[in-house]
C-alpha cells in the first residue's frame, strides 16, 4: 500500500510546484542607488585671519580635482546631485564663500556663494544646498575642478583679528548623487 502512496504523492509534489518563470522580467529591471560622499571640509580659528589694520578684505581660497564626472558611468546614470553646505561662524566678521565650478578648459561652467552673518562671537550656522538638475546637471557633468574662496570681510568697527581673536569659521559638505539604471 505505501509503494502505490509514495509514486502518487511524488508525483502530487512535482506538478504542483511547476510554475512558468518569466526571464523577460529582467529587461524591465531599474535601480535607483543614491551614494552620498564628502566634498569639502574646513575649520579655521579667528587667529589664522590676523590682519593689522581690520579693513582689510582676507581671502583664503583651495582647488578641489573632481575628475569623477569623467566615468561613462556616472555621465550615462546620473540625474540629480546635491551639493550640501554647512557653516558655522564666531568670529565676529561677515564670510562669504564662494563656490566656482570649472571644465577641462579652465572655463567657469557653475557658481554660487554662501554668505554668514555673525552675532557677536556666537556660532551662527548657516546651511545651503546646490541642486543639480536638467541644464545645471549638465554643467555638473562638464566639471573637472572646483574652487572654493572663502572672503572675510572688514570689521565695522576696525578691530584687527589677532593672535588672541577668539572665534572659528568651519565648513563641511557633502555631495548626494542620483542614479536611474535601466537595464
């Protein structure tokens, strides 16, 4: 009796688990990864602004090589970015940072600045995001190098930085880049 059960049963169980697999389901595969990544980072005390007279504009500036935008991949996939900005100033002077985008021909493709206002010698933070989307994403793609000037401005009452000038002026930023693969 369990010789005819155990042919019955097995052949319950192989025809009951068929099903159809469709492989034309991978041609409708899309993915959309978001990879964030660190881009600039400072942190300068009031001391490294010294100037003796207080009128004087300072300006500090540093070049970032940003040959990313050169891999097929990410010109072919990419289709937003986000440029994120965060400022904290103490010292007690206006800081305007500004953020130059550049191509292969040293030719400016993309600008923008951030300005912070201070409150004594109180941290004031100031936040900005540069949205890459359609023609400015464009730009973004044509960059091979950014430039960062951060300008202090003159004291309204005079009073040089020095040595003792008690404040900082610090930056940090990230960039979030947006994919859409499609196979």
């Amino acid at each position: 009796m369990i010789k005819k059960i155990i042919p019955l049963l097995l052949l319950f169980v192989i025809t009951s688990c068929v099903k159809d697999v469709d492989f034309e389901q991978a041609e409708d595969l899309s993915i959309s990864p978001i990879v964030e990544s660190s881009l600039i980072f400072f942190n300068f005390p009031a001391s490294e602004f010294s100037e003796p007279t207080g009128t004087a504009i300072v300006t500090v500036s540093d070049d970032l090589e940003l040959d990313v935008f050169n891999e097929e991949f990410i010109r072919d996939n990419l289709i937003r970015a986000e440029f994120f900005f965060e400022v904290t100033n103490s010292i007690d002077r206006n800081f305007r940072a500004d953020v130059i985008l550049y191509d292969e021909n040293n030719q400016v493709v993309h600008t923008f600045n951030i300005d912070t206002t201070p409150n004594g010698n109180t941290e004031v933070v100031t936040t900005h995001t540069e949205v890459f989307e359609d023609a400015s994403l464009e730009q973004l793609k044509n960059t091979v190098r950014l430039e960062l000037i951060l300008n202090m401005f003159p004291s309204p009452t005079g009073i040089p930085l020095n040595q003792n000038s008690q404040g900082i002026i610090k930056m940090r930023s990230k960039a979030t880049l947006f994919f859409q693969i499609d196979s």
